[in-house]
C-alpha cells in the first residue's frame, strides 16, 4: 500500500492507496508542536482500529505546506514503516511545466490538485481549494500551471468579524434558513455562507474569462461540500483530489 501525506496548516490527511483505489483515509488535527513520535503512534493507532498492519505500506509522499512538520513526517514514514518518503519540491517530476515567476513560491498542495485535475479532464481547468486559505489554480490545454489566485479562508473571514465586532457573537459556519436572516446568528450566517459564494463565483467568472469559458471547474478542500454546491460556477467536487494527486507524482517519480 502507499501511503500518501498532505500537510495543510488545519489539518493532516493520510491515505493509503491500493493501486489507483483509495482503500482508506484519515484527518488529524496539524500541530507544529507535536513530534515524529507523537504522530506515529496515532497512525499506528488509526491503522491497527481500521485491521491495517504496518507491514503493508510499502511506500510513502508527503506534500507539506508547514515546514516545521515536513521533517516530522519523514521521519514518521521512517520509524513507522521503515521507508524512505518522497517528499514534494524542488526536484521532484510533476510532468506539469511551471510558469510562475518563482516556481519555488508556489505550495505543494497546488501543484499536487493540479496534476490530478489535469489528469481527469486533460484540458483547461481551475482547481478551487476550500482549505485554510481558498486557492485558485489554472492549469492551460497543454497541461501547464500557470498560476492563479490565494484568498482568505472562509473560516479566516468569519475569524475576522468574530473577534472585531465586539457585539457579535461565534457563529458555526452553516447555511442559514433564508438570505435574509431574522436574527443575529442567521444573519451571520447569511453574510459569511453568500459572500463567501459571492467571492468564489466573481474570481472564478474572471478567470474563466481570461483562461476561455470551456474550462473545467473543481472543487477540494474541507468546506468545498458547503459552497461549491451553492455556486454558480463550481459544478465539481473531489474530496480525493489532493490524495490523488500525491498517488500520481509518486508514480512519476518511483519506478514500479
């Protein structure tokens, strides 16, 4: 099995992949705190609940977008399992040309979503990441990454106006009955689920618009399953997305 790590700044997801199929999952909280031995032993926890024995990972990637945890998780694939984790970055083969300015600014997580998206549609594609922060990613006709567009998280925003607005109180972030709220939390809600909407639809419109209106939309990310379906313009979700992914650069880069 391989086992394919994705270290976002809220959360850590491991997979294990039986050839192309995603036989199993896992979301841990990301803890800069935490050590190698600390996430090891839950692995080995959520393994052995789930009747996974250690012995059948047999290979591991990681993509990181917190430094301080990058070197944790090699070491956890280390000690755990006793291999050596391909680690996404520079020198790494994507198969996918970058044409930013500074290739080495961009996250892992976004070369990883869009070598997936790109592998599905295999033409023009806007990849929407619902994670910490929202990203944008536009991957051309000739499978190139071409840049795209970092926002606030929906979860940052509604931070934001909890703990500015003195009278307003914490809210979950939820779809409210109606737009227009009749009451506090709702209207909250209300302004946080729709114009979170109201963002994703306008930057997806306008890159849609400089990329050509037959290009692919998907969505990833933990609260892709709340706003892409009330949007517009992001027909898409893949939960799997970034975990596939981590499956294909692997592949790229290990021989069978």
């Amino acid at each position: 099995m391989l086992l394919v790590i994705d270290v976002g700044n809220t959360n850590i997801v491991f997979g294990l992949f039986e050839g192309d199929k995603l036989a199993h999952q896992f979301r841990v909280e990301s803890s800069r705190g935490r050590t190698a031995d600390e996430y090891r032993v839950t692995l080995l926890s959520l393994l052995s609940m789930n009747g996974i024995e250690a012995s059948r990972v047999t290979a591991g990637i990681v993509a990181s977008v917190v430094p301080p945890l990058t070197e944790p998780m090699v070491r956890l694939v280390q000690q755990a399992f006793g291999k050596e984790a391909l680690v996404v970055g520079a020198g790494v083969r994507s198969g996918m040309p970058i044409l930013v300015e500074n290739p080495r600014e961009v996250g892992a997580d976004r070369i990883v979503n869009a070598v997936a998206a790109y592998a599905r549609f295999q033409k023009e594609v806007i990849v929407v990441d619902f994670g910490t922060a929202t990203t944008f990613d536009c991957v051309s006709s000739k499978g190139e990454y071409l840049g795209g567009v970092i926002a606030p998280g929906i979860q940052i925003s509604a931070d934001a106006l909890f703990s500015r607005a003195a009278k307003l109180p914490r809210v979950e972030v939820a779809l409210p009955p109606k737009v227009i709220g009749r009451n506090t939390v709702h209207s909250m809600q209300s302004g946080i689920v729709y114009g979170y909407v109201g963002l994703v639809d306008g930057l997806v419109e306008r890159l849609k618009a400089d990329m050509g209106q037959d290009c692919a939309v998907i969505a990833t990310g933990g609260l892709a399953g709340l706003i892409a379906p009330l949007t517009r313009t992001v027909p898409i979700t893949d939960d799997e997305l970034t975990l596939t992914g981590l499956r294909i650069l692997y592949e790229r880069n290990v021989a069978p």
